[in-house]
C-alpha cells in the first residue's frame, strides 16, 4: 500500500514536471515566433508589435496578460499602458482583465492542484512559506492585498490555492480588487484625467502619499485589519440567519 502511494506521488510529480516544462515551451516558442521575446521590456515595442499584429493583436494581449500573471516576469501596467495606446483605456483594461482574471484563475488551479511543491518550484521555498503563513493568518486581508500596489498579486494568486481559502472567495476577491486595479491604470497613465504638470504634480503627489500610508497601515496592522472584517462577517451572517428562521 505505501509503495503504491509513493508510486502515486511519484508520477504525480513528475505529471506537473512534464506539464510545467511543455507550457513553459510552448509560450517561449509562441513568443519567439511572434517576436514578443525581444520587446517585452518596451512599452513602445509591445505597441508596435501588437499593430502589426492586426486582429490577432488583441489575441497576443490578452495572452500576454494571462502569461504576465502565471509564468512570465513582465509588469502589468507596461502591457496595459501599451494596451492604452493601442485601443484605448476602455477596450485596454476590458482586454486586460480577460488576461488577468483568466491568469489569476489558473495560477489558483495551480496551486490548489498540484500544491506546495509546484509553488515552491515557480516562487521559491521561502517566498511560498511567507505568504502561505500570511495567507492562512489573514484570509480576509487578501482583498486589500490584491488592492495595493505593493502587494505581489501574481504569487499571492498562486499561494491562495494552497491554502484553505475557497474558490468562491478568491474569485470574488479578483472581480472586486482587478477591475479597480486596471481601469485606474488604464485611465490614469496616459495623463488626460491627472496631467502630469500643474495643478496634475499636486494631486499625484496626495495619491502617492495616500498610497505609501495605506501600504504602511496595511503591513503594520493586518491583524486588527482580519479581526475587524471577520466581525464584519460574523455580523453579516448573524443578521442572514435571523432573516432565514
């Protein structure tokens, strides 16, 4: 029986080994062939690319988005500053979140399938670790995560489906948090709402500030931050039970 499971996890292994690198391989060979390996670190080269791409371009977005939240290393504001001046802020951030919520999605299905030892493989032991314990300490606190900036969205996903967090929940969390993240950037990067000169550097300057506040309440009180929204949910469950009997 134990050589049989140990058979079992063996093959398991080596399932995600085989099915990681014939991703990882298929997107590098996809991204050579259109010629995207070269120019991911450009907003301009992305643009460029992208129109030249024809229809097809918004398929290469979306794609690219999707990579950027599972396997590949790239900024989302790049692709969705240059999604900005392709299609505009209201096609780029729709096109975005396609690739977004689709990417959040599988690095979850990751995660939740295949476990610690494929998280720990693509994020590394002590990052998986760190946000594992956080995760598990403060569930609740993952909406806000996925809000600020200095959070990492990607790997937060990819941990999410090792906890015991619920797909119900993550899945909530990404259509509240996404859509804020990406419209913002897709609206606001280009200058026209907030320019970047004048009466634009103050209001910059209160969002960078408000940003850099939040940021540092958040970090240093996440606890009273859990506490205070599972309150919140208890009473909320309390009153649903209420109205029911």
């Amino acid at each position: 029986m134990q050589e049989l499971s140990r058979s079992k996890k063996i093959y398991r292994t080596l399932l995600v080994v085989f099915l990681t690198a014939a991703f990882l391989t298929l997107s590098y060979f996809i991204l050579v062939w259109t010629g995207l390996w070269e120019k991911l670190n450009s907003v301009d080269k992305i643009r460029r690319l992208i129109l030249g791409l024809g229809f097809w371009g918004r398929v290469t977005f979306v794609f690219l988005q999707f990579l950027q939240v599972t396997f590949l290393p790239i900024p989302s504001p790049v692709l969705i500053i240059a999604g900005s001046l392709i299609y505009g802020a209201f096609q780029a951030a729709l096109l975005s979140l396609a690739g977004i919520l689709l990417g959040s999605a599988f690095a979850f299905f990751l995660g939740r399938v295949f476990g610690t030892k494929l998280v720990s493989f693509m994020v590394g032991k002590t990052t998986q670790k760190k946000w594992s314990r956080l995760l598990g300490d403060c569930k609740y606190s993952f909406v806000i995560m996925m809000l600020l900036p200095c959070f990492p969205d990607d790997i937060l996903c990819l941990v999410a489906g090792i906890t015991d967090m619920s797909w119900t929940f993550f899945m909530v969390t990404q259509f509240i948090a996404r859509p804020i993240g990406v419209f913002s950037v897709s609206y606001l990067s280009n200058g026209e709402i907030i320019p970047y000169s004048g009466w634009g550097l103050a209001v910059w300057a209160v969002i960078i500030i408000a940003s850099l506040t939040a940021i540092y309440l958040a970090g240093k009180y996440n606890k009273e931050i859990e506490d205070f929204i599972k309150k919140l949910f208890k009473k909320d469950k309390a009153k649903a039970d209420k109205t029911q009997k």
